[in-house]
C-alpha cells in the first residue's frame, strides 16, 4: 500500500510540473473534473520499462445505459526514445470489477480491435493519449446492474524488445 501511494505522488508530482509549463496532457478530454490520476502497475515498482499509464473519468457518477469515458495516457520516463509494439490497434484496454472484485467487462475480450499491428517510438517524455468509452455491458453483452464499480486502465505492448504490462487504477464509478 506504501508503495501504491509512493507511486501515485510521483506521477501526480509529474503530471504536475509538466501541467505547470503549459503542456495539455489530456487534449481530447470532454468536461468534467479527473477522479483519480493515480499510477500502479503489475510490479512493485509502479513503472514498467520506464513506461507509467495513468488515467482518469469523465465523472464518477452514471445513470444506468450512459457511456462511460475513461482518458489514458502511456508516458515514456526514459530518458532514451522508447519503441514499443503491439499486435493490434488496440494499445490501450480498460477493465471493470463490481464491488466484489469480478471482472464484469475487459476490452481484451471484446472483437473491436483491427488486426493491424501497431508500432510507435517515444522520445523522452513522450506520451500516447487514449480515450476510451464504455457503454456499461457487461462481457456478456447484458447491462450491469446498479452499484460501485472499480475501473482499470493498462498498456500490454512489447517495448525496446521485452514485454511490458502496465496498469493502473482510473477511479470509482457509481452507476444508479
């Protein structure tokens, strides 16, 4: 836990001082005000191969059927240009757990990638922006129910030759 917090200051202090020189991190968001811009990852670290995601809500609370819009945002902190590949489209993906911790959607699972791979470098500092929406259907296609849903963002891309997997807490929703 002191690690996850450790983590989210850091990017939350980065995400800060590059806000504060004038750059727009987020240039397609819509209105609302960011949840959570929080940064964990599947090792204790909080970085992966120099790559930290992060992300946030358009709002925390949804009416039952809205669309909910999660920003993403992949950040090179090397200080070398970063390569990174994946075998589609698809370079970001968000998942949903209900209260209980089960899954009850991921993007992976869904068919609307293309095929395509894609390939980007990064300069130092360089960052890949993503908005995704989620029309609250479940893996099954069915809407999910009333209540407090948890939504993870991750990159799974293959960068300067090794595998990366990076995720990240996005924010609570609440949808009623």
């Amino acid at each position: 836990m002191r690690r996850l917090l450790i983590a989210a200051v850091v990017v939350i202090l980065v995400i800060a001082l590059v806000a504060a020189f004038g750059l727009n991190l987020f240039p397609q968001a819509g209105p609302g005000t960011p949840t959570t811009r929080a940064s964990t990852t599947n090792t204790p670290s909080g970085i992966v191969q120099g790559l930290v995601v992060s992300g946030f809500l358009d709002k925390s609370e949804y009416a039952r059927g809205e669309n909910v819009v999660v920003h993403l945002m992949l950040v090179n902190h090397l200080s070398t240009q970063f390569s990174l590949t994946s075998p589609t489209q698809c370079v970001f993906g968000i998942e949903v757990k209900n209260s209980n911790g089960t899954v009850v959607y991921s993007s992976s699972q869904q068919a609307s990638c293309t095929t395509q791979p894609y390939h980007a470098t990064l300069p130092p500092l360089g960052r890949l922006n993503e908005t995704a929406t989620w029309n609250q259907a479940s893996n099954t296609g069915q809407q999910i129910p009333a209540g407090k849903y948890l939504v993870f963002g991750y990159v799974s891309v293959v960068a300067n030759g090794a595998q990366a997997n990076v995720r990240t807490f996005v924010g609570t929703i609440q949808v009623s």
